[in-house]
DNA sequence: AATTACTGTTCCATATTTGGAACAATATTG
DNA sequence: CAATATTGTTCCAAATATGGAACAGTAATT
C-alpha cells in the first residue's frame, strides 16, 4: 500500500527539539535535573516528553516520582537523539568559527581599471594581516548584482552614489578627462570649445545603455552635454590608452591612468579648461546585521588604506594634467 | 576567558527544528517549495529561517523573489543540517519498527509455580507464532513494581484483583486446599474441624507480612480463619509439596499440583468439606495507549492459551481431590 | 513515626507563535 | 507590452504554548 503523501519519507515528529531534551533528561537521570540545566521549567520539559510519547505512539521512559527507567525502545532511540544534539551543535559551531575572528572567504568585484590599479597595491598588506581570509576578486566593468552575483562587497566609480537597498561607502574621487595623442592633435589642431569635438574620431568603453556622451562644464560655470559615437568601444582601459597614444582618437580617462603617458609625451589633455564630471569611486554590501568579520575587516581596510593609495597613484588630482 | 555557564557546550539554539527546515528550504530550493512539502505556511517558514540567522548572528541565505543562494557558511552549516534530519528519522524509525509488528523483548514475571506448570507449556507456541518476539520470564514469588522491574506483564495469584493503576485482566481461578500425607493423618488422627488443626506442624510459602494463617469456608456458610506458626518456609512449592509427603505437616497448595500425588497415594486433601479461598489468576500491566504489540499479542494470547492450558493442568478444579 | 525534601504531573492566566491575507518584486505568458 | 503567476516578506487577530504554583507521591532524615 503506498501513499503518495509520505513517499519521500517526511519526518511526522512536530518539533524536533524534544529529541534534544529527551536526552538531556536521560542524561541527567531526572527531569528537575535536565530543566535546571536547560534553564526550562520542568513542567514544560514533562509536558514536551509526554507529547513526544504520544506523537510516536511508543513509551520512552517509566517515571518514579524518584528515578526514570529507560524502555528498550527509549534505549535505541536515545543514540538517534545523541546524534541530533552532535550534529545541531556542529552546525552552531560551523557559525561560530567564522564569527570568531575574520577567516574565509571573501568576494570582491571591482572594475577593471581598479582593481589592477590600486586592489593589486592592496591587497598584499590585507592578505598579510589576515592569514585566514581568502579573497575572491571579480573582475567586470558590467554592474554586478551582489546577490546573483554572490558578492561582499563591490567597487563602483559613479558620478553620483545612488541609493538602493545597499550600504554604500565613499571612498575616494576619481577624476577623469579628455586625452589624445599630440600629433593627433597637430593634425586635427587644437579644439577651443567642446563643439569643436563633434567630428573627431572617438574611443569608449562599453556602456550598455548606448548613450555616449561626455558632459563638460567650463570654470565660470558653463556646461555642455554632447554625444559622440565612438569609433573604438572597449572595456580595458589599457587598450583605449594605447589607442589614444596611437593616434585613433579622443578618449576619456581616469587622470592617474594617464599621467605616465603625459610625462612620456605620448598624450596630452584635451580641452583642459573643461572638467569632465568627478566620479566617486565607492563600494557597496549588503545591510545585514551579522556581516561576517571577514567581510567587516575588508571594509575597514579599503576604507583605511584607499585614499593613500589612491594618493600614490594620484586618483584625484588633475591640477597638473 | 572562561564561562562557567557554558562549560558543558550547551545549544544556544531555541528550535532545532529549524535547522531540518532550512535544510528543506535548500533541497527544495525555495520557500514555497519547501513550505508546501512541509505543510507549513510560508510566512512560517520565512520568519523561522530568519529568527534562525538572527539567533546565529549569520546569513545562511540570500534570497531574491525567484531563487536563493546558499552563503558559504550556509553551506557547511547545510551539512550538519541534514545529519539532523538523518538523525531525527532514525530515531522516528526506531518506533516506527517496533510498532510495525510484534518484535522485540517482552518481560513478563510470575510466581515460580506458574512459571514451572502453566508457562513452560504456553510459551513454546507463543515463540512460534511470533520469531521476532523474546521473552525475558521473571520468575519471583515476591509482588513486584512493574516500574522498577521494568517488568511488562506480571501474573500473579491473590484472593482479589487488588485496584491499583495497572490493568489487570482475569485469567482463571486457582483452587488450594490443604494436603498431607496419609502416613501423616495415621499419626495425628483426621480432623474434622480447623480447630483440631492448632498444633500441628504446618508448612508454608513465605508472606512477606509475617501474618500466616488459613481462612476457611464451610459448605454451609460457617468460616473461621486460624492462625498458624509454619515450621517450613519456602516459596519453593515443590519442595512444600515434597515435604508434606514426606510426612512433616500441613501444608496449602494449589490442587493442581498436588493431582499427581493424591493419585500416587503419596498425598490426601485434608478438610475436604472445608474450603479455602479460591485465588484468582490474573496478569497486571500499566495502562498505556501506545502498549507495544509484542506486549499486546502476549497479553492476547495468555487470555486465549491460559484457560485451556489450565484446564489440562486442572487448575482451577478440585472436585476429586 | 513524623518531618523534610524532592520527584513528575496538572492547572490555567499569560505570553508567544502562528498562518491567511495583503504586499512588493520579479519571471513568465498571452 | 500588458497581464498573470509566483516569489519572499510583513502584518495582526486568533490559536497555541508556556511556566509558576499547587499537587500527589516517594525517599531520606529526624
């Protein structure tokens, strides 16, 4: 006779926390003894007991008023129970471990450009300092889902932090502006406003809005929108540099990717008396009350050691580009 | 740093069963899911799964509205859930099997003279009808505690069925009466009245009260109890029985034991008009709802067997002796 | 023998938990 | 692209479980 119901052999027990206390009580040797240490009322603990007879149809214990007697039924089923209290504290314990001090895993995404970077100058003293955190670094320039995506914590640079259901932290500013090659420039001569742009060969990367456009806005306050339709479109900043230094076209980039360049002669700053908008380079994680301390010492730690190291590379400052 | 209170590693748990329950959320791999196999309202469930991340200061999973993501610590802590879960139907099995059919160990205690004559022949069918059932058979002649003995079924002989909180079921009456030997009578003469029977030597089984004594019923209605001082006492009944034909006194007996002698010439029934209290057979058990089959069918079968077994023995007839 | 101390169970006003409906968010379908 | 279906969560009246006190029974102590 089969019953579909129970094929996949539920449980019929209602509450399996009796088992647990069965055995304390057994192990205990009386009732009043195992509700001390369980810090429940003894009343409860007989009434749980009782239930659980009832519910298996089977005695456990015969009660004295002075001594329990295990049944051979309750004798066999004790070791069952012993294996549900190991087995429910080993699971405690599993959330315990990484509670205890920051160990395991951590997912971090960040864009390209970041992470090689400035998480590459970073992440050796982090990793030093916690020997028991491993951290898994995602790469994309696409914005990740924390929670599809699996991940801790993530980088953006934004012009603006948006809000959602996120913590976001800021971190530090992240200026960008127009760059080309000079002799591209000698050829196409030196633009003196943004409209002079509105032919000239462009690269990007990838936006998958579609939109490309770049906002200037002048010192006394002047601002202008134009679009632009990129010749090269490419997520690897290191390519649209190079390119740029190649004579392909206009490009804008973060500052500090481009002072080495600059130095070499290899590009110049287009347009400098327009700023294009400062992004803000901040991270993002998920609100939860029990953020792991793994997760919370890498937060500390970006926060901590950012802005330095977005100083040595020279993130924000343009003053000299 | 030490904390007395948690020496012995107790669960901060509240509910156990929330760990099975998550463990059916990710098997199932939604609340729904799960919550519908369950049979248990998702918002329960919902509220349960978070309570249990709350208690353990942990995420276990990430959720969005179509699809959950097990965080890495859920998913060691996903392990030792489902030896829970393992553990827990082991136990359940356990009951599950002993209520399945007869099986298992049935104790069961009775006087050493049933024992000797009724059981040793009812038993071996029982054995065969039921392989899977053992017998642990009791014997004393001392009134036992069910609980204490952590005995199943006790049979026992009184001149009433004592009320207590034990069942007790008739079995059959058990007729005694008083025996010597004729070799005896020779010496001290027949008597024709309890009262004749003041000095003579008597034996007896042990009574734990120190009270020993005869009460007897006349045909006609007339009774009369007398008080005697036994000078052997034993509960060993073959031994009394052997004594009296030896010729060393009075002695009371159940009839059916003493058939073969009277036959043999070996022993005579003294104070033939005169009766004794016919005791009654009968077997106590505690009340239980959920009594294990293999008790209930031996329970069964010595209220089916123990007649005819005690007609065979003629137990409860003393019209020839 | 009487007293004391402790057992497991029962009782019932109180505190907690439950679960159906409403909700916001996301796939799937027409 | 709107409509539908299904997800997980929240809310709060209603159902349930709790636990201190009273109780009945037993062992040890006086």
């Amino acid at each position: 006779m089969f019953y579909e119901g129970k094929a996949q052999r539920g449980l019929d027990m209602k509450d399996i926390t009796n088992l647990a206390w069965f055995a304390h009580v057994v192990e205990h040797g009386s009732f009043s003894a195992a509700a001390r240490t369980l810090r429940v009322p003894k009343s409860t603990l007989s009434r749980r007991i009782a239930d659980l007879e009832e519910e298996l149809g089977v005695r456990l214990l015969n009660r004295t008023t002075r001594k329990l007697y295990l049944t051979d039924v309750g004798r066999e089923f004790l070791v069952h129970c012993q294996t549900v209290v190991a087995a429910a504290e080993a699971a405690e314990q599993v959330t315990h471990f990484v509670q205890e001090k920051p160990r395991g895993k951590v997912r971090i995404s960040s864009p390209y450009a970041i992470s090689q970077s400035l998480l590459v100058s970073i992440m050796p003293g982090f990793l030093k300092r916690y020997p028991d955190v491993q951290i898994d670094l995602v790469m994309t320039n696409k914005p990740v889902n924390l929670i599809e995506e699996q991940v801790d914590i993530a980088l953006r640079v934004r012009p603006t932090i948006e809000d959602s259901s996120l913590i976001a932290r800021d971190l530090v500013p992240s200026a960008s502006a127009l760059f080309t090659s000079p002799e591209f420039l000698q050829t196409h001569g030196v633009p003196e406003h943004p409209l002079d742009l509105s032919d000239w060969p462009s690269l990007s990367m990838h936006y998958s809005s579609g939109r490309y456009q770049w906002s200037f806005t002048a010192q006394h306050g002047e601002s202008i929108t134009m679009n632009y339709q990129p010749r090269l479109i490419t997520d690897d900043l290191w390519v649209l540099r190079e390119a740029a230094a190649e004579h392909q076209g206009v490009v804008s980039l973060p500052v500090y990717l481009c002072r080495e360049y600059i130095d070499q002669g290899r590009l110049v700053r287009v347009l400098p008396s327009w700023r294009l908008p400062v992004g803000k380079l901040h991270m993002v994680y998920p609100y939860r009350r029990g953020l792991l301390p793994a997760v919370r010492v890498l937060i500390d730690y970006l926060v901590e050691c950012m802005p330095s190291a977005a100083g040595v590379a020279g993130l924000a400052t343009d003053s000299d580009a």
